[in-house]
C-alpha cells in the first residue's frame, strides 16, 4: 500500500519548509557558480583547457 500525502492547509509556509528541511536536508544550495563571479583556480574550467582539448584531426589551431 502506497502512503500519499498531501499538504495540511493549516501549516503555514515556513512551517513545511522547516519539516521538509528536517526531513530531507538542504539539497539545494542558496547559490549556484554561476550566480557568483568567481574565476577558475586553474585552467580545468576555461576555454583555453577545451581548445586544448580539441583533437587534431578537427583542425584546433
């Protein structure tokens, strides 16, 4: 038997997601890399890695 269940109309916003939190923990973060304005430590993450990257016979250079 599968158990379903459905928002209660008397709990106020921040009450389920206070329960939902409890439950499942902050999946998401508040912020995502590309909201931010950070540079790449190393080169893994700009495009001079992926024309690296890019194999010979597809004419990189």
């Amino acid at each position: 038997m599968e158990r379903v269940t459905t928002p209660r109309s008397d709990e106020a916003d921040w009450e389920r997601r206070r329960r939902l939190a409890a439950v499942f923990g902050d999946v998401l973060p508040e912020s995502t890399s590309d909201d931010r304005d950070e540079k790449p430590t190393d080169e893994s993450g700009t495009d001079a890695w992926l024309r690296a990257q890019v194999p010979p016979h597809h004419g990189g250079d």
